[in-house]
C-alpha cells in the first residue's frame, strides 16, 4: 500500500501509531516502527529529557523512521520542540494547538511536521505554514476530541487541502482502513488497539478494561467546558458527568482528573484513574504484537480494496 | 472598519450582525471556541491580506482589539 504519507515518512505501511500521553513511549513505538508502522512517542506534559531518553532508547533499538507527538499545551513544549532536532527526530504531530511559531525551525531541520486537526479551517491553516500532511481526527477518538466526526471531517479536510490526510478516530482493524482510503485519507492513525499491544507497558487492569469495553462504555467528561475527553466509563467519569451536569466549573472538577491518567497507565486504578480509549474500544478484544496487528489489518485492507 | 468586520464575523460565527460592538468579547459574548476563531481569523487574512500569527491570537479578545490590530498592520480603515 504505498501513498504519499508511506513516501512522505520512510514507512512501509500506511499505518501510525497515536501518540498517547503516558501510553506511547518507547517501547511501543519501536515495535510499531519495527513492524513497518509509524511508531510515535508521545510528548505529553513530560519534560525534555524524559522525551530525550525515550528517543534515545528507540533509536538503540529500530533504525526505522519513528516520531514524536508534542502536546503544545505542555509546559515543557518549548524545549521539547528543541529535543526534536537536536535528537534528528525525523517526524513531528502536533496536538492541542497551533504549532506555526515551530513550523519554520522543525521545516529547516528537515523535519516532517504532521499537526492533529479537527476542523477544515485548521487543516487550511496548517497547510498554508507549511505542514507536510495533516492528522485528520474525529471525535470517535480517545483523549482530547474534536466535535465532528471521522466519516464526516476526513472527505472535507481531504477536498480542502492538497496535502496528504491521515484519518484518525474509529479505526483499529482493516475495515476501517479501507474506509478511511474511500474517504480519501492516505495513511490512518491508531490508538486503542495499539494500547492492548503486547509492546504496550500501559497497567494490565486498563488494557484488561479496554479488551472487555463495549460499544456504550465510551463516554465524554468536560464537554460543557469546552475540553472534552473521551474515555471509558468508570467511578471517576459517573462522578465527574453528574457534578458537571450540575453546573461545577472546570477547575471544580479538576480534582478528579488530575493525575488520573497517570494513575490508570501506572498503577491500573481503574476506578479513579482517566481511561482514555476511542469509540472502537468495543472491538477491540486481542492482545497481540504490533507486527501482528499491522500485517493483520493490512491483509484485511487490501482484501477488500481488491474485492472489484 | 467596523461595518465590514461585523458583516465577516456575523457570516463566520454564525450571529446577528447588530449584535456585533467593537466591546464585543469573541469568547464570552459571541460564544466562540477555539476552531471558530481559526475560520474567522482565516477570513480576516483573507479579506484584509494580513498575516495573523498564532501568538498574536491570544491578545485579540474582542472586536475592537482585531481592529486596532489591523490599522497597526496597516490596514486602511
């Protein structure tokens, strides 16, 4: 399956691993690399060198093209975005935010600069300052979300810009593979199913609650607010809906998430912890490797991209 | 200014352009959230061929500031 984006990054399937805060380190993103994905370390709120580390233990492992998420809200985001390039990090998605003070500085250093979007204007923008493709994401997706959906966003943001898209949000087999394509997509992103990846050192207890999860387990905190999370339901999103939908503030409810998704990737608290998962949860029921996965999705892809 | 501005924020974020002041707060009273601001300063950049960088974004509150923005910019008034 070659596309632009598999050109574009080096990689030989057009699948990229979500780079999930806490979940996407090192390990996970060296088996995706290794398995002919793109494997993504997730920047998150760690600091540099924790980021700098990571990077360095991928490399002693893969020699295969790998990236790094940076979360823009972090407040660490300045000196991640420095880490990058000294470390001759190849490719860099963008989340929560606008990245164009970055753009020229990662361009120069011969990055790939792949921003998450959410919305056709976005995308636009992005492409303008000079982004190399955009992550389209729908609202499907775990974590921070969007409000449009996957089927809805990815054929407008593909008719809106002349950069490749890479579909995110719903995904995780085959099917949703060639139906992203169909939409016009180049690449997909995933994060649920490489959550329950045996590579994947996320707590057992979580990956335990996202291999059971059905479709309705799914839920949003923090929609009223104006920064919706999706994940799955558990003690701490029952409480957070009701004092949420009783009118609390933002930094009412901030005790409750604070730390929780630490608390779930380290410790496996899944009553308390933040459960970040996608809508697809339900489906996904295996634990596997990530090479497993890829060639198992890939297979189930092209079957039916050929059917005709 | 003032009448152009109303006219291009009423289209992109959807509101009654008499509702539109230059106090008017993007946020608060026009009940715009992040992705409504990227279309609409899109369209400012568009209309008024200037380039809006994203740093600059966080000063421009209301109605009145984008405006004093843009004359500084050098857009005829």
């Amino acid at each position: 399956m070659k596309t632009r984006i598999t050109e574009l990054l080096g990689i030989t399937y057009p699948i990229v691993q979500g780079g999930m805060a806490w979940v996407a380190e090192n390990n996970l993103a060296a088996a995706v690399s290794e398995a002919g994905g793109m494997g993504l370390i997730g920047g998150a709120n760690a600091p540099a060198d924790v980021i700098r580390d990571h990077i360095r233990k991928v490399k002693a492992v893969t020699d295969k093209p790998f990236g790094v998420n940076i979360m823009l809200m972090s407040p660490y985001a300045d000196e991640v975005a420095k880490v990058v390039m000294e470390e001759g990090v190849k490719v860099v998605t963008t989340g929560a935010g606008n990245p164009e003070k970055y753009m020229d500085l990662w361009k120069s250093a011969g990055i790939r600069v792949i921003p998450v979007v959410a919305s056709v204007a976005l995308a636009k923008r992005m492409e303008k300052y000079g982004a190399d493709a955009v992550v389209a994401e729908g609202t499907e997706s775990g974590g921070h979300i969007g409000e449009i959906t996957t089927m809805a966003l990815v054929p407008q943001v593909v008719d809106a810009v002349s950069i490749p898209v890479i579909a995110a949000g719903g995904i995780a087999d085959g099917r949703g593979i060639a139906a992203a394509f169909m939409l016009g997509a180049e690449a997909v992103q995933m994060g649920t199913r490489f959550l329950v990846a045996k590579e994947c050192i996320v707590h057992a207890n979580y990956k335990e609650r996202i291999l059971k999860a059905r479709d309705i387990d799914s839920s949003v905190t923090g929609r009223s607010h104006g920064h919706p999370v999706r994940c799955l339901r558990n003690q701490m999103t029952r409480e957070y809906v009701k004092l949420e939908n009783e009118g609390k503030g933002f930094e009412e409810l901030e005790y409750l998430t604070l730390g929780a998704l630490r608390k779930a990737v380290q410790e496996g608290d899944v009553k308390n912890g933040t459960l970040m998962a996608g809508q697809i949860a339900g489906m996904v029921n295996k634990e596997q490797t990530c090479k497993e996965m890829i060639i198992e999705m890939i297979e189930q892809a092209e079957g039916l991209m050929n059917r005709n | 200014m003032l009448e152009k501005m109303k006219e291009i924020i009423a289209e992109q974020l959807s509101v009654d352009a008499d509702t539109v002041t230059e106090a008017s707060s993007f946020k608060e009273d026009l009940g715009a959230d992040s992705l409504d601001l990227f279309e609409l300063v899109m369209a400012l950049e568009d209309e008024y061929s200037v380039e809006i960088p994203a740093e600059d974004l966080q000063s421009l509150t209301t109605v009145g500031q984008v405006m004093d923005y843009l004359k500084a910019k050098g857009v005829e008034a």
